[in-house]
C-alpha cells in the first residue's frame, strides 16, 4: 500500500469507479485481494489478505481483511456493492463498500474450491473460472468462461440460470445455440439499447 508510484499491485484485472466519490476499486488478482485507490493516489488493501499474509482462500468475513479469495478478476457495482468474480474458487462474492464485508453470493465452492455448471439458488449453483460481471437494472451477468456461457441472477434473489452459451466455439446465435470460447473475459452492459459486450482474448468482441 502506499500513495503513487510508492505503491505496488500485481497483475491488476478488474477496475470500477465509484460515481461521485471518484474512489478507484481494483481486483488485484496475484494478491488475492481488493485494492481502493483514492482520488488523491493512495492505495489501501480492503479485503483480503496479500503475501507474504495469508494470501488465497475461501473465507467470508464482517471485516473485508480478515476475507479471503483466489483469483479475483472483474467487478461489478451496483449501489453500495460490489460484486467480484473470484475466478479459482469458482463463485461470485459481495464486498459492500461502507462496512467492508465479503459474502459469498452465489457458486458452491465450500469447503473446496468446485467447478460446474449447474443452475439454480444460490447454494447449489455452480460456475466453472467465473471470469466477468456486470450489472443492469439489479440483474447480474456473468462470464462462466470455462462453461462457455453468459449466466445471469437477480442481484436479490439470486436465482442462477444461462442466458446464452454452453458450448465452445464461435458461431453467432440465440440462446442455446450461441457458441463462446474458453477465452471469453469482460462483460459490459449498454442500457441505452439493453446490450451486453463480452470481450475474448481470441474471438473479438462479441453482442448480446
């Protein structure tokens, strides 16, 4: 932690800004941890735990710190939440921005760590490397990149279901018959049309 170029992150993936406050939050994937930066530069560790610490888990927690992920890659906000695909451990958490606790939100990866694809609430759902969010209208979309699918829930009732995807490939189509490959990574959404964007290492862009 520290302010500038005092400062030092590792393989930093997912970026959201705060509107208003201008407060910067950073999914630091080799740390296992979130990082918040400040308008003014300074950046402070606020859940998790980095090496030479405890480093990677699965551990929710009232006090973001004493939390621990594997992997977190994008985040997602919505109001006061902050919703990180925490990519190893196969599921998504919920870090809140005033109160700094994490929960687990949906994905069954208690006691280990488990990949799947299953549908459903929130305690038996399964993702499979969950690599992006992003949330519209308090519906979240999500990359389950290695289940080759867009999967979406209600940010309060989090029912798990697939909007599109489950096969690997490239082919364009409707729901089911739409292809992805294992290198999809960002989504974003466009309220202004209800379009979702998700970005692959290999394939381009692609329209929902």
């Amino acid at each position: 932690d520290g302010t500038g170029a005092a400062a030092k992150m590792y393989q930093p993936r997912g970026v959201v800004v705060v509107p208003v406050s201008g407060i910067v939050y950073v999914a630091d994937t080799y740390t296992e941890s979130l990082r918040e930066v400040s308008v003014g530069g300074t950046v402070t560790t606020v859940a998790g735990d980095p090496p030479p610490g405890a480093g990677s888990g699965w551990v929710d927690a009232t006090v973001g710190t004493s939390a621990r992920f594997s992997s977190p890659s994008e985040l997602g906000l919505d109001g006061n939440n902050l919703y990180v695909c925490d990519t190893l451990n196969h599921a998504v958490r919920k870090f809140v921005l005033n109160t700094h606790a994490v929960t687990t939100v949906v994905g069954k990866g208690k006691p280990d760590p488990t990949p799947g694809y299953v549908e459903g609430a929130a305690a038996t759902a399964q993702f499979h490397y969950p690599y992006g969010v992003a949330i519209s209208s308090g519906v979240a979309y999500v990359v389950d990149s290695r289940n080759y699918a867009i999967r979406k829930f209600d940010v309060v009732t989090p029912i798990v279901s697939t909007l599109c995807g489950g096969t690997v490939g490239r082919d364009d189509g409707v729901g089911a018959a739409a292809q992805f490959p294992a290198s999809m990574r960002g989504i974003a959404v466009d309220d202004s049309n209800g379009m979702l964007f998700v970005a692959t290492k290999d394939a381009g862009l692609r329209a929902v």
